[in-house]
C-alpha cells in the first residue's frame, strides 16, 4: 500500500484513462464457439480475426494472444490465417464432468492498444461411452409375500456422456415375474426400478435371475449389463429408517484421507436376522465412491481421498440400510467442504518478449495474469516486482498485468536483466509465488541458412502416383526468431528443355518435395536442379544446394519379338529336313524389352505344339530345336506357340507363333514357297492331270481285280465237277499270294487305302494298318480323300 501512495500523478492518469477503455471492452458481447469434444489437435475452431473485425495481419502485429480462465492454454491462435485453433484433444467429461452444456471461458488479448475480448468454448459431447454397472451382478432379496405391483430400485448404471448421449432407459430380459421402468433420482439420474407382475412362491423357485440392460440415446446406442440375481426370502414386514437423515456436515478440505466426519444409524422393528442393518452408498456416482467410503456394521463415513474446494464445494450422497430380509431404507447426507488457504497464488504468462532492441522506451516485455484458487480473502492477491530496475508493471483489465520498460536500454552498459515477479495472496498464513523472466538485448541477422547436407539424391520409382512425397530438403539457422524462419524454393536447371516445374514442387514451409505427374524411366533416368534455402531477416540471407532425383526403373514394357514379326501378311514357316539330327537348330526367336535390370532379362518357354516331344526352346537364348529323330509318321506341318517372358514383379510376357514345315530336302521340287504366291490356273491344271492318272490306274486295277475274282471262281467249280460233285469247304486263300501291284508277297491279308488329295498340289498315298480280311473289293469315301479305294 505504501508503494501505491507514492505513484506519480501522471501514472495514476494513465491507470484511469485504461480502466475506462477497458470497461468499454467488458462491456462487448461474448462469443460462444462450439467444438466436437475429442477433435484432433490443431482442429479448426472459427475464423477469429473476421469475428474481430480484423485482418489476420493487423492480429500478429497486435501480438494477439488467446487466454483461458482455467490457466491452461488449449487453445491457440495461427498468425498466419486469424484462425483459433485447438492446441490438444479435449475430453469433455474429464473437464466438465456431469456438467452440461461443457463451457469453457476465454479471452482474446490485443496490443497497441491493449484490448480484451471475451469468448465461450462449447464443447460438444459425442458417444463415447457406454452404460456401465457399478457391479457385474446385482443381487435382490424379494420377500416371498410381495405382491404384484411391487416396485424394487436396482443400482444405476453410469453413462460418463450427457444429453441424448447418456443414459436412456433400461430393459430387462423377458420373464413372467417382473418387468422393469426407467426412473429419475433427485438428481435428474436415471435408475431402474424392478416391478413385480406376479406373485412369487419361494417353495416353487428359490432364485430368479434376470439380465438388466442399460441404453443410452447415441447413434448408434451403446448398452451395458448387469445379471439380477433375485433371492426369494421369508416375511420382513420392517424396512431400516435413519434417526436423523438428511444428515448435513462440514469438513475441511485439508482433512486427511481415512479421517471419520459422520457416523450415521438406522432403527429396524424387527428381531433377529431382520433386524440386523448394513449400511452402504445408494446410487452412487464414481466420484462419490472414489471420495467416501461407509462401514457396513457401524455406518461410520470416512474420507478416501482429499478433498478440493475448488474442485466440488459440496457433495450430496445417497445412503441406504438394509436389513436381514432385504428391506431398505434411504438417506441422504448434504456434505459441505470448507475452504482453507491451501493453493499458492499462480502466474500465467501470456505473452513474453525475451529479446527486447536497445532504445526502445515503452516496450511490452510481457501481459501476464495471476489469481488464486481460494475464495475469499483466501482469493485476493498483489503483484510487485523490484525496484531500481527500468521497468513497471501496470494492471490492464482484472488480473491481468503488463510489463514494459520505464525508459531506454542501454545495450553497452547491460545486455541481460533478471526480473521476479512476486505475486502473494492475504490468507493467513500467506503464500508467495515469484516467477524470473530473463531480457536480453536483441541480435542481428548474421548467419545464413545451412543445409543439413552438401547434396542430397532421392529416389522415386516410375509411374509413380501424382502428388507423391519423394523427400525433403531440410536447412537449418543459427538466428532465432524471425531470422531463423526459412522458406524454400527451386532454381531453373541447367538444361533449357527440363521444364522442372511440371515435375515437382517444393514446400515453402518445411522443404518437402512433391511430384507432380508420373515419371518415366525409359524418358528421363535422372535429372539435377537446385534448390534455395532463404531466411526472413532484413537484409535476407540465403544459400542453395543441389538435389539429384533418380527415377527407378519399374516393370512396364511388355516383351517385343523382332523375329519372327507376328505382324507380317504373310506367315513365316520355318523349313525342317526330316533328316536332321536331335538338337538341330530349327530358329531363333529374338526379342527386347526397352525395361533394365532384372526387368528386361527375358526367358522362353513353349506353350503349345502340334507334336509336344519332338521340340525344344532354349530358355535364354531362344533357340528352337529338335529333341529327336524325326519319323515317317510325324505330321509334315507343325504350329508352335512360344512364350516370352521377363524377370519383372509381376512379370510380363508376350507369345510368337512358328509354323514349321517337315521336308525331305530343301531342294523338293513340289514344296511351295510360302512368299512366291502360285498362279490358280496352274495348280488347277496340276490338279486336274493328278487325277486323270489316278482314275486311270483305279480303273486298270478294279478290271484286274475282277477278271483275278472270276478266273479263281471259274477255277474252283471246275475242280469240284472233275472231283465228281464234291464241293470243297470255304476257307482262307493260301499262304502266299501275289501283290497287286507286282511288288512282292505279303504273309497275311491287308488292306490299303489310297487316298488322291484335293487340297495341294502334290499327290499323297495313305497307307493305312491292317484290317480283318474280307474277299471281294469295297470302295469307300473318305472326308480327307476324294476318292478311296481298298483291297484285300
């Protein structure tokens, strides 16, 4: 008091003249905000400079500050945007409890001039927990005289959500005994209620037991459940009362844990068994079992914990007695806690300069605020700081206090001042709290920005998604403050025709580099450009490293075959002497893949063939071979089909096709070019000479073959005449017998098809396996031949 009578009358102007400008600010509406409650950290709250009437620039050149009355900074303000921001995830039922609507104060703090604005955070309670029983079962003792209609309170479950959210209603599992209904407490809670619909007979069933459900009201809803177990008793006609309830006491928040503060007592009529009472809580909420505890036998009440005044000023707890027989009573106990100086006064600073330049009178070092959580004189507090230093402290708008300097620093005789801020509290005894704040005399923009690394390389794989993050170019400043906030950038390359900024993009902010479009290995293996690290000191400084990006081949080209061309008009045919030797090299099949590495080493396979075992393809060379001697009754025209496969993950293939054709040398008169197109005329021709021949030389060997029938039938009937009319048995032709043809003996009968082809034009016999004899002559049609003659 004495330090305030001795201030000069120019200060006391000044004071008057602010506290008159800041009851024009108190007197400005408060803005309510609404946020969801576990939001993530940095969530957007509102736009707080266009709520102001401000522009984002004017609120960091006002060194804007977001103040809360909890002394816990959860809210944050960019400079950049205006917007308020959250600075960590909110649980609304750990800051508010059962409370509802979850409001948290605030004030918005502004320099030159200094002004307050007052704000509200509604915080928005989501389903995030379900019903929950105290107890997994519940046990409930039923007298076996109850009646229907009969009502028993059951313990309710805690829902930690509010509104819509908590606790709705319960139900209970179907039965023909009870049903349930939900029921509200004095304090608006929600607790079930057990309802007899029929008359119990303990002889019949001893025990019923019931699931008890408990709902909330979210979307979807959440549900917890309890098992009921109901025990069905003897007569108790006495429920327990409390002597004196309400019961109604004070105890100090500076009482020890386990300290007894009430002993209460409930009468019961009865004898025996039912007059015997136990004492426990009723419906009560975990704050309140965490707190208190009550003995069962004595009904004394002790404390679990300590407690806090400014936490909860009062408790209102619900007791119950119960005897023997299950009856029970209720009570209740009105507990008020007494506050005692037992919280330090507390300094929260909001703002703090701890660089301040030289000759600069009336420079805010630092708003800070104090208070303390005692009520009463126990609340009040006074804030000085030491004398003979240049500066003063000035009270702005309630407990809020600024620091400025009372006159010009001087660098040169003192770079550092140490200042205490001593705040104290008039309870009794009193309690101080001091906080230091250290000034020094600001720096200059004397150091560039230097890269973490001389050159950096980074590499991204081809065909790459858009916008991908392919590294980050990271520098740092020895400055501090606005000297040491650097801003990256890209230089032009070297080579005119990299057109980089259809490339990439770089962050200004923390040099994370991006690609804008996909890349391709085989356009553009690699490419170099530089980038520039920039400070924001006056004059700025700068440095630049260079960046290599190496795009990583990825497996993307199929396989191409140069030969054979699979898109030529005309076919190849490759030509196969039937004379040649197992492992003759038959073609080789050539292709390239435009990947690298492992991605374009190429294997070959064979899929599929007319004959499968009588070729080969080497898998790295592809080279077709035979794997056998060939034979007369291999096919004289092969197709095959070859795979080209490369090494990639997955791989990629593509498929040849190679007709072959079988012939006796390569100098066989009749075999066609497949490049040399022949004149249909002349095939015509061609074919029509073959079968003239062939008409002629059937023809020539059906007569004789008649005339060879009649001769050997003739000459068996003149034997059996000249044998005197006995007729020999039928039977097989002799052994040895004359070839058509002339060419030799056959040991058995066979039986030949010679087909005249149509659809060439070279002239083919078909000798066919031996087939059952029969005499005579039969001419049979083949699809394959135009004309078909068999002998046997």
């Amino acid at each position: 008091m004495e330090k305030l009578g001795r201030i000069h009358p120019n200060r006391q102007v000044i004071t008057f003249i602010l506290m008159m400008v800041l009851d024009q600010v108190c007197s400005q509406p408060t803005t309510r905000y609404s946020i969801l409650e576990e939001s993530e950290s940095g969530s957007f709250v509102a736009h707080l400079a266009k709520d102001l009437g401000l522009g984002a620039r004017e609120l960091a050149a006002r060194s804007a500050r977001v103040l809360s009355d909890d002394y816990k900074q959860r809210l944050l303000l960019d400079p950049e945007t205006g917007d308020l921001l959250l600075r960590e995830k909110l649980d609304r039922e750990e800051l508010c409890g059962s409370v509802d609507p979850c409001v948290l104060p605030f004030q918005v703090s502004l320099e030159k001039p200094v002004q307050y604005f007052q704000g509200e955070l509604l915080i928005q309670d989501i389903n995030d927990h379900a019903p929950e029983f105290p107890d997994r079962e519940l046990l409930l003792k039923i007298l076996e005289n109850s009646q229907p209609g009969a009502q028993f309170s059951l313990k309710l479950a805690q829902d930690l959500d509010v509104g819509s959210n908590g606790l709705q209603q319960y139900t209970v599992s179907p039965n023909s005994h009870f049903h349930v209904l939900t029921r509200n407490n004095s304090e608006g809670k929600k607790y079930p209620e057990l309802v007899q619909d029929r008359a119990l007979d303990r002889e019949e069933q001893a025990e019923l037991s019931l699931t008890l459900t408990a709902l909330d009201g979210g979307s979807p809803p959440r549900s917890g459940t309890a098992l009921v177990r109901i025990l069905i008793v003897d007569v108790n006609d006495n429920a327990p009362e409390f002597v004196n309830s309400p019961y109604e006491v004070q105890v100090l928040e500076s009482s020890p844990p386990d300290s007894l503060f009430l002993t209460v007592l409930a009468r019961d009529a009865d004898a025996g068994n039912f007059g015997r009472v136990s004492y426990g809580l009723f419906q009560a909420s975990d704050e309140i079992q965490q707190t208190f505890s009550i003995n069962e036998t004595t009904g004394d009440m002790r404390l679990k914990k300590k407690l806090d005044f400014e936490k909860i000023k009062s408790y209102h707890v619900e007791i119950e007695a119960i005897d023997g027989g299950g009856l029970s009573g209720k009570g209740s106990v009105m507990i008020e806690v007494v506050d005692v100086n037992d919280n330090a006064p507390e300094l929260t600073i909001s703002s703090l300069t701890s660089s301040v330049p030289e000759n600069a009178p009336e420079t805010i070092i630092s708003i800070f605020r104090v208070g303390d959580r005692d009520s009463g004189e126990n609340g009040k507090v006074v804030c000085s700081i030491p004398e003979n230093m240049p500066f003063i402290l000035k009270s702005t708008f309630k407990n809020f206090y600024t620091l400025v300097t009372e006159s010009p620093l001087d660098r040169e005789s003192r770079t550092e001042y140490n200042i205490t801020i001593t705040v104290s509290d008039l309870g009794t005894p009193r309690l101080t709290t001091q906080h230091t704040i250290t000034v020094q005399v600001s720096d200059i923009n004397d150091n560039a920005p230097a890269f973490t690394q001389t050159s950096y390389t980074m590499f991204v794989r081809e065909n790459n998604s858009p916008a991908l993050h392919i590294g980050t170019i990271s520098a740092t400043d020895s400055d501090s403050g606005s000297n040491a906030h650097i801003t990256y950038s890209l230089l032009p390359p070297q080579d005119p025709q990299l057109a980089l900024t259809s490339l990439l993009s770089i962050n200004a902010d923390n040099g994370q580099l991006f690609a804008l479009r996909a890349l391709d290995y085989e356009a553009l293996k690699a490419f170099e450009f530089g980038v520039r690290a920039t400070d924001q000191g006056s004059p700025a400084l700068s440095s630049q490293v260079l960046v290599r990006v190496v795009v990583m081949d990825d497996n993307d080209n199929e396989p191409f075959v140069l030969y054979p061309l699979q898109n030529a008009s005309t076919p190849c045919t490759e030509l196969l002497p039937r004379a040649a030797e197992p492992g003759y090299l038959v073609t080789k099949v050539v292709a390239v893949d435009r990947d690298s590495g492992q991605n374009a080493w190429l294997s070959f396979q064979l899929l599929k063939a007319t004959e499968p075992g009588l070729f080969s393809v080497w898998a790295h060379n592809g080279e077709v071979r035979t794997t056998r001697v060939l034979s007369e009754r291999d096919v004289p025209k092969h197709r095959l089909v070859l795979l080209v496969k490369d090494n990639g993950d997955p791989p990629r293939s593509a498929s040849v096709t190679l007709q072959v054709l079988l012939v006796d040398g390569f100098s066989q008169p009749y075999l066609p070019l497949p490049e040399v197109a022949q004149d249909p005329a002349e095939e015509g021709d061609v074919l029509t000479l073959y079968l003239v021949i062939a008409l002629a030389s059937v023809s020539s060997l059906f007569l004789l073959s008649v005339l060879l029938f009649v001769g050997v039938r003739l000459c068996r009937r003149a034997r059996e005449v000249s044998l005197g009319g006995f007729s020999m048995p039928d039977g097989h032709f002799p052994d040895h017998l004359v070839d058509v043809s002339g060419a030799g003996t056959l040991s058995q009968s066979y039986q030949y098809e010679v087909c005249l082809r149509g659809d060439s034009g070279t002239g083919q016999f078909k000798f066919l396996k031996p087939m059952i004899p029969n005499p005579g002559i039969e001419i049979m049609e083949s699809p394959q031949c135009r004309d078909s003659f068999v002998f046997n």
